[in-house]
C-alpha cells in the first residue's frame, strides 16, 4: 500500500479507487468502500479522514454524467480514449473544487497529480494536470485560477 502524507490524501485515494471499480466494472461504491476500508491499515501512522471520504463519494455518484461530459470536453478526447483511472481522479478533483471551497485550488491539483503519477500510467499526471487546470476555471471562477 503507497502510504500518503495525511488523512485528507488517504480519503481522496479510497475514494478514487471506491470511483474506479464502479467505473471498470460498475461494483457499487458503497461496497467498494467497504471492502476497501476493511483491507486497509488505518490508524495513526496511516490516517483516514472518513467524513471527508464520505463527502466525497456521497457527492461524486449523482455527477458522473455531467462530470463525464467535462472530462471529454476539457481533455479534448473521447470518454472511451480516457482511462478509468483518470476519469476517477479527474471525479475526485472536481468534486473537491466545485464543493469544498476550504481547500486550495493548487492543493487539489497537486495531490491529483501525486495520485496520478502513483496509480496511473506514466504520462496520466500530465492529462490530469491540464484537465484539471481548466476545470478550476470553469468550478473555481473566482479563485482567479
């Protein structure tokens, strides 16, 4: 397990893993979330922030139509040329910049791009990075990004 500076990372991780088997293979999110809080180790040397993973997925299922459709636009490719592993973290970014106003704009595209470059291929940080760039844009307009 890639272990992550803190319990807010550790929650976008799960909830990108929790959107990326309902993506591959449609397994609900709520059992994925479940079966992966079950397999993982956590306490205080690998916290989790379980309300905000819980934020995060209660927010992601009903926008992953619209969210879909941002993606496609933004990444200039079509949905089935993206890999579900980047729709799930682009999900997760967009989430955390249209609802969580709490948390800087440039800190959610880092960790995006760290998780990324830890469960992605090779070059998916850079798709994730200008996705997302663009996205806050259009999400975050008046954070001047």
């Amino acid at each position: 397990m890639i272990e992550f500076r803190g319990a807010r990372q550790n929650a976008r991780v799960v909830a990108m893993q929790c959107l990326y088997a309902f993506l591959h293979s449609e397994a609900p999110i709520a059992q994925s979330k479940l079966h992966l809080l079950s397999e993982g180790d956590w306490g205080k040397d690998n916290p989790l922030d379980h309300v905000y993973l819980n934020t995060l997925l209660t927010e992601i299922e009903a926008k992953i139509p619209n969210f879909n459709a941002l993606i496609e636009r933004l990444g200039e490719r079509e949905i089935n040329h993206i890999t579900p592993i980047e729709l799930a973290i682009c999900h997760v970014a967009f989430i955390e910049l249209k609802e969580q106003w709490t948390v800087p704009t440039e800190v959610i595209i880092d960790q995006s791009i760290e998780i990324a470059k830890d469960f992605a291929a090779d070059n998916a940080h850079k798709f994730v990075n200008s996705v997302l760039d663009k996205a806050a844009k259009e999400l975050r307009p008046a954070s001047g990004k």
